[in-house]
C-alpha cells in the first residue's frame, strides 16, 4: 500500500469516526431534549429545533413506501452504496482531494443516517429546520449537512473544470 494511500486510509477514518460521533451524540440529546410537539427556537426564530423521526429519505422522499421497500432501499441499497463507495475511496490509486474530500462527506453522512436506520427499526432522526422569512428547510440534521456538502464540493469540481488537483492528478499519472 502506498503512502498516499495509507494517509487517505488515515484520514478517511478519523473522519468518519469523528463526524458520524459527532452526529449521532447531537442526535441523542435531541432525543432526549426534544419532543415532536413542541420546538425550541433560537437565533430570532431563524433555527428552530424539534424531533422528528424520518421513515424516509431526503426531505420524507419515500416516507410513503412500504415498511419492506424502504428497508430494501434505504438501508440495504443505501447500505451497499456505502461499501463500493468505501471500496473506491480506499483503493483507488490516485485520486484528486477535491473529490475525496467531497465522497467522503457523503459516506460519513450516509453512514451516520444508515446507523440510525439499523438501530431505530428504519428511521433517522432530524430535529433541525431554519427559516428565513417566509422560506424554510425540511427538517434535517448535521449528518444531511455533511451529504450536501459532498454533493456541492463534487460539484463545485465539476464545474470548476481543470482544478489543480486535477492537474496535479494528471501530472501523477503521467510520471514514471
């Protein structure tokens, strides 16, 4: 194993296991400091705080499907989604940090929300909703912060063309 790949190995762990600790302790205590009836709001009402247990996946998307086909998709399909994702990340051999750093994100996110399936028979817990005026988000958590970071750094790549980690990239494929 080359040391690049040792230290992406190393860094790879140390952010799941920090992130996904992290998103997991905060929603414990929303667990234990919340209720779905009652919210908290801080910051003038632009964040407001309230459990919600989420059968589904994204904003509820698929909240409505059978109990067996949410399993099959959400936790199965999700679940294996997450292996070849680590699997890639782990073995290829060169790949630039902009894209590590953004798959990454999402496999700690999705690994944080795939726990909360396996050992909440099925649902995630959010308890975070921001509203600017008469605007807000669906109700989510630090772990979908996380996913949607990764999907804007993959695109934020994507549309930055030929980043110098991609050139710096090319310029390792191209040496001996």
């Amino acid at each position: 194993m080359t040391l690049a790949r040792k230290l992406r190995l190393v860094c790879l762990t140390i952010l799941l296991v920090c992130t996904v600790g992290c998103d997991q302790i905060s929603k414990r205590i929303a667990r234990e400091g919340l209720s779905q009836t009652d919210s908290v709001s801080l910051s003038g009402g632009l964040v407001e705080l309230k459990l919600a247990e989420n059968p589904g996946s994204f904003l509820s998307l698929g909240a409505l499907l059978p109990e067996s086909a949410r399993f099959a998709v959400f936790t199965l399909g999700v679940g294996a989604g997450l292996v070849a994702l680590l699997a890639y990340l782990t073995s290829r051999a060169l790949i630039d940090m902009t894209r590590f750093v953004g798959l990454s994100f999402v496999v700690a996110g999705g690994m944080s929300n795939l726990l909360d399936r396996i050992f909440r028979h099925g649902l995630v817990t959010d308890f975070v909703t921001i509203h600017v005026g008469p605007f807000h988000t669906g109700v989510f958590n630090s772990a979908d912060v996380l996913i949607v970071a990764g999907f804007a750094v993959l695109i934020w790549r994507l549309g930055s063309g030929n980043s110098s980690d991609s050139a710096t990239s090319q310029m390792q494929r191209t040496q001996p």
